[in-house]
C-alpha cells in the first residue's frame, strides 16, 4: 500500500511584513511567534485601530485575523484595504468551535480551515505573500506606463488612481469630455492630459478661455466671422481633427452655448470638422441649467464623459509627492541648489485644508523657496503662508505676514533686477498692486529694493 508524503514546508521562502490581529493577547503572542519562525517580519494588532494604523504604514504583505468577529468584520477590513489601494492579503483563521463558518468564496480573503497547524499557516502565508508580490509588481507596471503616458500627474492616490483609469478608458474615444473640480485642483491640467492620452503630439490643442473673453470675442474666437449655419471656422477650425479645450465653459455667453450645441450636434450627426472638445468648468452645470443660466443642450453634448477631480484634501497621500515637485521644480526654474522638506515641514502639509488646492501649495512652496535660501524647508517657514491650525506656527519664525510679504516681494524685485514687469508676474499680481506695495515701503516710483540706500547716500 502507497502511503501518501506528508506535506513539507515550501523550500523558498517569501520575505515581507506580516500583521497578525487576535483580540486574545496569548493567541496572538503565538501566532506572531509562528510567522516570525517563517521568515515574515512580523506584527502584531489587538484592535482594529492598531491594526490599520500598521496597515497605513504601508508593504504589508499579509493579514493573519484569528477567530474574527463575524464575516462582516472581514468585509468591511478587506473593503478599506481596497480603498486605500494596498495589496495586502487576508488569511482568516475561523475559530475551532464556530459553526457555518464563512468560506473564501463569501469573503475577500483565504479561509484557513482547522487545524491551525504552523505548516499550514506557512503554506497559506507564502501563498498570500506571493499574491501580494504580485499585485504590487502589476501597481508598478501600471504606474511606469502612466508616467509614459502622463507623466506630469503627480501622486498615486486611491484618488489618482480613478482620475489615471478614467483617462486610459478615454483613449479611444473621441466624444466630448466635460472636467469639473474645486478651482486650484488642476481641470485645465487634467484636461490637457485627456488630449494627451488621446492624440499626444500627433495632433494640435486648440485653447478658447472664455473667462476673459467678451460675447462677441468668444463668438470670433470659436467660429470667426461664419453666419448663422455656416460651418464653423475660427478656432473650432483650427483644431481640425486635433482637440478644442473650452476652459470655464459656464463663462462662455448663453447664445454662443447655444451655437456650440448646435455645432457639436452636427458634427455628431456627422458633419465636419471632427474636433475633439473639452471642456472645463468649476461650476455645477446642472444647477445652472435650472437656474436657465447654461445651455442644456450644450449640456447634454458634453454629457458623454464627465471627469470629477478630487480636491487635494480628499487625495492626502499626494500632498508629500506634489510638494517635493514643487520644490525640485523651483530649484530648476531659478538655478538654485536642492532643497528638502523636513519631517516637520511634510507634518504641517498635510494637515492644513488646503482650500485652494493644488495651486495654492504651489503657490506656497514657491514662496518659501523664494524666500530662504537654505537647503531645507521647515514648518517655521511654510506655517506663516498658511491660514488656520499649521498657521499659528508662524510665531516660531519671529517675522509677522506683512513682513514676510515685504520679504517676498524685496527678493522677486532683486532675483529679476528691478524689472516690475517681471516682478508683478512671478508673484502673480498687477503691476500696479507691485507699485503699491512699494510706495507702501517707502521706494521712489521708479525705485525699488535698495533705491532708500542710494538716496539716503546722496
């Protein structure tokens, strides 16, 4: 009679880091034991606080969870891990005594049936773990050929992670796109990667921005000089079969909403030109529309795919990437040496509201940036461009808003020699508020920093 070989422990091991979560201190104790001796750096979580605050440091392989409470436990655990993006494993080890246990089918998960033996564990841990692997090689590949097909979107959110999947299904469609999000969070960028991933350089991005056009400029712009039912020439044309970006599309004037539609729709029904459009807007259409403020047939051209971008505040994990951008970005844009965010800078970062969004960090890096001339950016130095909690920081700089602003200014006015022109644009304002603010200093009208000096000297 042929007796059946006992089962041996895989001869390759995995390496990785695994979390045990047992409400029982003893059981967890010994599970924690078993993984170690299985080569796992291991860890242990005797609630769910704890439990996903190991998760949320990241590389977790693996979840062993003894004797769960119930199977909604694990739905819910293997649901957030999900949403968070992660590629951690659950192994669920039901108690000895439980009746109905919940099977792998129901759960998202690998239930490990009794006997609960180290053997088995190991055998069910290098299967987990070598999931694991592999759907973090699969995340790489995907975030390698997202920075080859967009590689200025910066960060790897949940959040991002929709917007990069809505823009690969967007690829091969050509229909209208609307992109709406909180002003500051990036709509004309995002829609400049739609036209990206559709045509990259092979075709031209045609650009209208309706927010400092008149109705009459508008109309020019979009059509030029056509009469009523011609087919479309100005920029509409010009596009050809490249992309039309309509940014602020909720400032474009009601009647030429109006012949937009009608435009859209015939090139819809198969008329030319066959331009690509999108359109961007921080506005919510839907209410303009019943407040008969938009067009809703315009609306209903541009319906075909609307892409929400998240504000900052609900894509966090991004705010440390975006902002070592930032800072990498300016350093090349002036000529000056790297710089680095401390651990307290990255702290202050993400936890202010940043209501402006995106813009408004960069806005606030490039300050700091313009400012200090070191090689690190602590919290002392971005806390007073901050409104609120990180804001009352400010004190540890010793220098008030208004003298920071004066230091601002006084530094873009010398790293540009004295040009206001340039001055005014690099701090994104008039040029008479540049004026201003000198004159408030105290610098003759064509003066500025250093001009006290050589009068003072006279």
């Amino acid at each position: 009679m042929t007796q059946t070989p006992p089962c041996v422990a895989p001869t390759v091991r995995m390496a990785g880091r695994v979390v045990v979560h047992s409400r029982s201190p003893q059981s967890g104790e010994q599970l924690q034991q078993a993984v170690s001796r299985q080569g796992y750096d291991a860890h242990r979580a005797g609630d769910l606080d704890t439990l996903q605050q190991l998760l949320m440091q990241g590389n977790v392989a693996a979840c062993v969870l003894d004797e769960p409470p119930s199977a909604e436990f694990v739905e819910s655990l293997g649901a957030w891990i999900r949403q968070q993006g992660f590629v951690t494993q659950l192994v669920v080890l039901p108690a000895l005594s439980a009746r109905n246990a919940p099977t792998s089918a129901r759960l998202p998960a690998e239930v490990l049936e009794p006997p609960h033996t180290p053997d088995r564990i190991g055998r069910a841990l290098f299967a987990a773990v070598g999931r694991a692997r592999l759907m973090a090689e699969n995340q790489q590949l995907k975030q390698d050929l997202d920075g080859k097909m967009m590689p200025d979107l910066i960060g790897h959110s949940p959040a991002m992670q929709r917007v990069r999947t809505e823009l690969r299904n967007l690829a091969d469609d050509s229909r209208p796109v609307l992109v709406t999000g909180e002003a500051g969070s990036g709509v004309t960028f995002i829609a400049r990667a739609v036209h990206n991933v559709r045509q990259g350089d092979r075709q031209p991005l045609i650009t209208v921005r309706c927010s400092v056009l008149s109705a009459a400029a508008a109309e020019a712009a979009l059509f030029g000089e056509s009469k009523p039912g011609d087919e479309p020439r100005g920029r509409v044309l010009a596009a050809g079969s490249g992309t039309l970006l309509i940014d602020d599309i909720d400032a474009l004037p009601l009647a030429v909403q109006s012949s937009l539609a009608a435009a859209l729709s015939r090139q819809a029904s198969g008329g030319t030109p066959q331009v690509q459009v999108i359109a961007t807007t921080h506005a919510d259409l839907r209410l303009l529309v019943a407040k008969r403020e938009f067009d809703g047939n315009l609306l209903a051209c541009l319906n075909a795919h609307t892409l929400v971008i998240p504000p900052l505040r609900e894509r966090r994990q991004d705010i440390t990437p975006l902002a070592e951008h930032f800072v990498a970005d300016q350093a090349a844009r002036e000529g000056l040496g790297a710089k680095q965010l401390s651990t307290d800078a990255i702290g202050c970062l993400q936890s202010y509201a940043w209501a402006g969004n995106v813009r408004e960090l960069e806005n606030v890096i490039s300050r700091c940036c313009t400012i200090d001339t070191g090689t690190v950016l602590t919290a002392a130095m971005i806390s007073p461009w901050l409104e609120g909690e990180c804001a009352a920081g400010a004190e540890i700089s010793g220098l008030s808003l208004r003298e920071m602003e004066r230091k601002l200014i006084e530094a873009t006015f010398n790293r540009f020699s004295g040009n206001r022109e340039l001055t005014a644009r690099a701090l994104k304002i008039g040029l008479r508020t540049l004026s201003g603010k000198l004159r408030e200093y105290g610098y003759p009208p064509r003066g500025g920093p250093g001009s006290n000096r050589q009068v003072r000297a006279a």
